[in-house]
C-alpha cells in the first residue's frame, strides 16, 4: 500500500469524527437494534419525538462490524459538511451551487482505502430486521451504482436479504437503474453494479435526486462534488466490470440477473416507510448476485430506520433541490426559501416562504401543481411569509392559525395520482363516504396584500 493514501474529509468517516457518536456498552440481538433505536431516539414519524437524532453506535452479537444509526438525524449538522448548499432554497442559490460542480474522479489502486477485513457472506454483516412482521433483514443504507452505455445510475434501494449471496432489490419502474437493468438483459447479459454502504454525506443526498431535474452536463456525483466542494472518488471493482465509491465502508459488487423474489410469499409487509407506516410486500424485486465483498478496515456498517427524521433529512434536502433545479425562473422568482417537512417523512408535507407580493392565489395554484409535479410524493404546501422560519414547524403552525382562514385559504388539487403508500389515499372510502378526487392541496398563509401593518410581529422591531 502506498502512503499517498489519505482519509477523505468528506467521507461519512470524516463525518462522524467530528460529532459525538453515543455507544451502546451492551450487545444486542440484530433483530432488536432498529426498535432500541427508533424507541429511544428516534424522531417523527416514527416517534413523536422533536429532538434531533442521535448518532447511535451499537454492538451487534455475534458481527465482527457495529451499526451506527442515526448519522444524518440532524439537518444543521448534515449541512455543515456540506459547505456549498445553499442556507436558503432560492432559485439563485441553486445556481450558484451550480458552478462549482465537480466530476466524479477515478482513482488508482494505491489511493485507495485499506481493506482490513475477510469478510466474504452477506450474513457476515449486521443486515437488520425492523419490526417483527417485516418480510425480514434489510439494507436501508445501500447505494447502487451502475453504469450502461450512457446511462449512469446512482440511487438508493431497499434491499432485503435472501441468503448468503443474494439480495432482492426494490426498483421503480422508469428509473435510471431499471432502464439500465432492461437494456442490458435484452443484450443477454447480467448489469454489473455495486452497492456502496456508508459513502459520503454528499453523495447520500445527491442518490435521491431526480436524473430528470438535471442539466444535461451535471450529473448526481458531480452534483455531490459541489455539495462537499470537493470531488466524489470511484476506483474499479475487482470481480465485475463495474466501479463502486471509493470511500464507501463497504461495497458489494454482484449482477442484477432475470432472476425476481417475492416479499409476498413471505410476509404481508416489507419494512417500515419513510411515511410511518409499514410498506406493503412485493411480488417483482429484481435479484443481485454477490461475486465479492470489500470491507475497510476498522469498518462499521451504517443503518437507518425507514420513518426516522434521518431519511427525512435526506430526502427532503434532496427535494428542495430537484423542485428548484427543475422549475422555471418564472415560478421561483418569488420564492425565499424551499422545506420539506420531516412530519411527511421528507416528502409528503412542503413548507415554501415567499418575497412581499408573490402571494396570489393564480401564482400558488400554478407554483402547486409545479411542485408536485417535480415531486411526486408532495401532498401539502403550505405557503407562509418570509419571516416565518420554515426550520421550526411552530412557527409554520402559528402562521396556519394566525394568517389563514382555512376555508378561503385551502385550495384542492385533483387528477394526481394517489399516494399508496399513504393510508388515508389507499383506499376508495374515507370516513362513512367515498373518498373524494383531490389527493393533493395547497393552503395560503401568507399576509393579505394591504394588511401587512396588522400583522407586524412584536418584537421584530426590536431585533
């Protein structure tokens, strides 16, 4: 190994190294960890809890690796790392993060992490079961990258473990990974890909971006490279004509085959969602074939509970950026901040600040439909003030109370695709009737044009 190795300041290593990370002294079953933590820490939805999470270090019986839990429970702290995103979600914020993306870079043997680990079977790592009805053990921090001709995919999966070397992936149809996986069966052959577990703070959110809401030059990695300010590092696998992250903790490097499973065989439910309930099972997941594993040395294995404010966090930052990276300066002119809300999971529920006389009705009900197109997933926007800080859901509230007469102010949007992974929207009755057509609505609680000297806060003035 050569010394021109380095430990990478923005791998979730580095991360971590900087924060307080709390130890758990006793060893726990695996199937216990992922309840301890969403009981004792965890944050909405998974528990009503408003505290920020913790990052949890947790001993598993009988892993040679420990799980840590809760990295990214704590937006301000996320954002710290992350020394180009923007304080505000502002058109122009947005484009300045624009210039400085930087390209992926491809690095030689020598630069690489040190392996430390004989780790060979998917059963050698700490894979969790969440609850005890789920279908079983899932990787929740697993980040697939492939790549096909000119398509480059980068996404995260849940990943439910089959045996010793397989795992089933859950694929949307239409994504980068699915379109990837269909052209290379129609050439008759496997997609080679890594799974990447415990990558850079960056690249976790730049993985749940929309390919879509990109300019054609900018991709997710380069995105993440000017998120860190800093480029994200690839290197080739060993066993598949593939590349993984260079920094990851561990890499799996396998095929995605013509090979399905099926959770429904198994179990009613897969794993608990980013909505707070658990997903339902599936009968298509496409199955990955391990050939080999990296481990680095001294590794841990990060993990994260489907509803905890952690997803949130990764999500919805990564949703205030596709919304502005796709829309036209036209419908973002007024806005002053972007925020979606860890009450709907990181993307459900949106919070939007606007400038003084962007507030019209016509302008929200054009800038809804916008968002939600971009964001599928968006069931509420709520509209607020300026001075309203959209990192403090109280204050959101007190602006609903206090600027709003919901039955002016609430605006329903229908011919939008249900959420199915939302109960209230998976079923045609609601209450004792049928369930009504707007799946989608938008709420105006920003100050009446005129009205603005009733609404002055006290003590602004006086800051």
């Amino acid at each position: 190994m050569s010394n021109s190795w380095r430990e990478h300041p923005n791998s979730l290593r580095s991360f971590l190294a900087g924060m307080p990370v709390e130890a758990q002294t006793a060893s726990l079953p695996l199937s216990t960890i992922a309840s301890d933590y969403a009981r004792r820490f965890a944050g909405p939805p998974a528990y009503g809890r408003t505290l920020a999470e913790p990052a949890v270090r947790y001993e598993a019986d009988g892993c040679p690796l420990p799980v840590v839990i809760g990295c990214y429970g704590d937006e301000p702290r996320v954002r710290q790392k992350l020394p180009n995103l923007p304080d505000k979600f502002t058109a122009a914020g947005v484009q300045q993060l624009l210039t400085h993306v930087l390209p992926a870079r491809h690095i030689a043997n020598d630069e690489l992490p040190p392996s430390g680990s004989n780790l060979q079977c998917l059963s050698d790592l700490p894979i969790l079961t969440h609850t005890p009805r789920d279908a079983g053990a899932y990787i929740t921090q697993g980040f697939l990258y492939a790549e096909m001709g000119d398509i480059t995919a980068f996404s995260a999966h849940r990943l439910w473990l089959l045996g010793e070397r397989q795992l089933a992936v859950s694929i949307l149809s239409g994504r980068q990974l699915a379109v990837a996986h269909q052209q290379s069966l129609a050439r008759g052959k496997a997609l080679p890909l890594s799974i990447n577990i415990g990558i850079p703070p960056a690249a976790a959110i730049a993985a749940s971006l929309s390919g879509k809401t990109l300019p054609p030059s900018v991709s997710k990695l380069s995105l993440a490279g000017a998120l860190a300010g800093s480029p994200v590092r690839l290197a080739d696998c060993n066993s598949v004509e593939a590349r993984y992250l260079a920094d990851s903790e561990i890499v799996l490097e396998g095929t995605l085959g013509p090979d399905r499973a099926d959770e429904r065989a198994v179990a009613d439910y897969s794993m608990p969602e980013f909505v707070g309930y658990s997903g339902k099972a599936g009968n298509n997941l496409v199955v990955f074939n391990l050939e080999s594993m990296r481990v680095r040395q001294n590794a841990f294995y990060p993990a994260l509970i489907g509803p905890g404010r952690e997803q949130s966090v990764q999500l919805g930052l990564a949703g205030a950026l596709n919304a502005l990276l796709a829309l036209p300066k036209t419908l973002t002119r007024g806005v002053a901040d972007l925020r979606y809300s860890h009450a709907g999971g990181g993307m459900l529920l949106l919070y939007v600040a606007l400038l003084p006389g962007c507030n019209s009705d016509e302008h929200l009900q054009s800038l809804s439909k916008a968002l939600i197109e971009v964001n599928p997933f968006t069931k509420m926007v709520i509209f607020v003030d300026r001075d309203i800080n959209l990192q403090a859901d109280e204050d959101v509230l007190w602006a609903l109370v206090t600027r709003c007469r919901l039955e002016q102010d609430t605006h329903f949007l229908a011919h939008f695709r249900a959420l199915q992974m939302d109960p209230s929207q998976s079923g045609k009755r609601w209450r004792d009737g049928l369930a009504g057509a707007a799946q989608r609505i938008w709420i105006n609680a920003t100050i009446p044009a005129g009205l603005q000297d009733s609404f002055r806060r006290s003590y602004n003035e006086l800051v």
